[in-house]
C-alpha cells in the first residue's frame, strides 16, 4: 500500500525534501505537528509586526516608532496564540523574546525607508498549477515600483547563509517569481531576502530561464516523492540539522520507527478537524487561471484597486492593481 501524495509543493516543503525526504514525509505527508519554538515564534511576531507597519500605517509615517507601535499590538494579540501559550515561558524568558524582536524590527529601518514602498500586498497566497501538481507560497510583501515592475520581498529574522547555502535560498525565491508569473501575468524585476538580524539583502533578478529552470527541479522533486510514497521509501539524511528536528522519536538514525509515526498522526488528527490544517495559510488566495480557486482581492493599505464585491475584508491583503489580476 502506498502513502498518499501531499496535497502541494510549498518553497519550505521543497527545501524539506532536499534536507530529508523523511522528515519531508513526517510533516507534508503523515502531518505531524512541529512544536512551536522561540525562534519560529519570534519571526511570526515581526512578520506581523511588519505587515501591520504596511497595512496600518500610511505612507509618509511609516516611522520606526509606527513600527514598535505594531510590534507591541502583536504581542498583546500573540497572547492568546495557541503556539505562543504552548512554549509556556517564563516572564523573563518572554520579555527576552520580545526584546529580541524590538532589535529586529529596528534593525529593518537600516535595510530600507518604508515610506519609499509602495506595497500592493502582504502575506500574499499564491498558487498555480505545474501539470498536475499544485505549487503553494505566502509573499512576506508585494512591492510596485515607479516603472510598475513588480518586487518580492521576503524577511528572514535568522543568520544570513554561508556562500555555500547562498545560491540555495536564492534558488527558493524564484519559486515566487514564478506564482508571480503564472497568477498575475508579470515576472518579478527584482526578489529580495531582508535578513533583520545581520541587515543584510540578498537579491536577484529573476528570468525566463530561471523560471525555466525552477520548474525543472520542482518536477524532478515531484518525481521522486512520487516514487517515494508509492516505494513507501522516505529515508532519514542525518546532518547537522537533526540537532533541530522535530521528528527524532520516529526516526531509525535515532532508533525511532517511522511506522508509529503513522499512529501518532492518527491519534491526533480528530483535534486538527479530521484532517490538519493545510500549510498555515491566511488571507486570500491568489490563483492562476489554471488552477480552480480563481482570483480574490482584498482591500487596504498601499493597494491600488477595489475590494472584490462580496469579498472577505481579509486584513493582511491589500488589493493588487485590477490590470495586473490575471482574468479568471
């Protein structure tokens, strides 16, 4: 008997895979939670943070005291996050955390000048069909330049990458530049990867050989989880990074058993709704023609078009340009 095929590819379910096909299969496959971490946490408190600095706050006063302002709103709304009350911090241990946030969030202003962007979306839902399979990502932001090109920008709160990993994060981006492609009928001018800690940008400019290139290595992946699921043959890579995974009771490279792994999704799944949540996703979905969901627009912040009649006043997307929506 076979494993089911995930539902998706995500940029993070494509790293997974490529760091270990086993834990790719605990997470996208048997859908075992991951525990919340100060770190994971910590980046979705200035990721909202920084959406809220876009979506709140004018343009013109976009200050880092605006900023703060919403990180501080984001906390007082983190406090009830089912993730947040699972770590069970100390008040010394939380206050440290939010510390650290504060430092990111004005770390943000030596990257650039938020009044100078002019942001048409953020956490953006965007996905498209490449043959049979469903590509999934969230855009931190969706910038318009003068020229009406297009910016992804993506914020990244951890360590700015070796040389040798550099290529590979980059090679994520143009995932995006691609669902940019295929939903809104326009490639990307630029990508970019804000690194808050370190204050450095990583950018490149994608292409059609790029996009080309992308979709190769996405359906070569697909191939092998499909052979994967219908081998049942997800095998463990140890690395450094096992010293982080979540998944170590049911890996056999530490004398776990994939198969009870299999037990536990099952026991948990009656308090995920029957079947788990799919990929974390809020907002609207933006879809390309191919795909079923079709196009929504929300309303709100720098968008420059009208809310989608009957549609949810979603806060964490900005409408896009009506001439940009690709026709659905």
């Amino acid at each position: 008997m076979s494993l089911p095929l995930p539902h998706s590819l995500s940029p993070s379910k494509v790293s997974a895979f490529k760091d270990c096909a086993l834990a790719f299969r605990f997470s996208a496959i048997d859908r075992l939670p991951e525990p919340p971490s100060v770190p994971a946490v910590r980046g979705t408190l200035v990721h909202r943070a920084l959406e809220g600095l876009f979506w709140s706050v004018p343009r013109g006063q976009r200050t880092a005291e605006a900023a703060q302002a919403q990180l501080e709103r984001a906390w007082e709304e983190m406090q009830s996050d089912p993730e947040w009350l699972d770590l069970a911090l100390s008040p010394e241990e939380a206050a440290g955390m939010l510390a650290e946030a504060r430092v990111l969030v004005e770390r943000y202003f030596g990257l650039e000048d938020p009044d100078s962007v002019v942001a048409i979306g953020t956490e953006v839902v965007m996905e498209a069909r490449l043959g049979s399979l469903l590509l999934r990502g969230i855009i931190d932001r969706l910038d318009l330049l003068p020229d009406g090109s297009l910016v992804v920008t993506d914020y990244k709160t951890g360590k700015v990458p070796g040389v040798a990993q550099e290529q590979a994060r980059l090679g994520g981006v143009h995932f995006y530049a691609f669902l940019c492609r295929e939903v809104l009928g326009v490639l990307p001018a630029r990508v970019q990867l804000l690194y808050l800690k370190d204050q450095v940008v990583l950018s490149t400019e994608p292409s059609e050989q790029s996009c080309w290139g992308l979709c190769q290595r996405v359906r070569a992946i697909w191939a092998a989880v499909e052979r994967a699921c219908r081998l049942e043959d997800f095998r463990p890579k140890p690395s450094a990074l096992c010293q982080w995974c979540s998944y170590r009771a049911w890996c056999p490279a530490w004398g776990g058993d994939p198969a009870l792994a299999r037990v536990e999704a099952l026991r948990m799944a009656p308090g995920r709704g029957g079947g788990g949540p799919v990929e974390g996703i809020e907002g609207v979905v933006l879809a390309a023609p191919a795909a079923s969901a079709g196009v929504a627009t929300g309303a709100g912040g720098d968008g420059l078009g009208a809310p989608a009649p009957g549609g949810p006043g979603v806060g964490s997307q900005p409408a896009l340009p009506l001439d940009m929506v690709a026709p659905g």
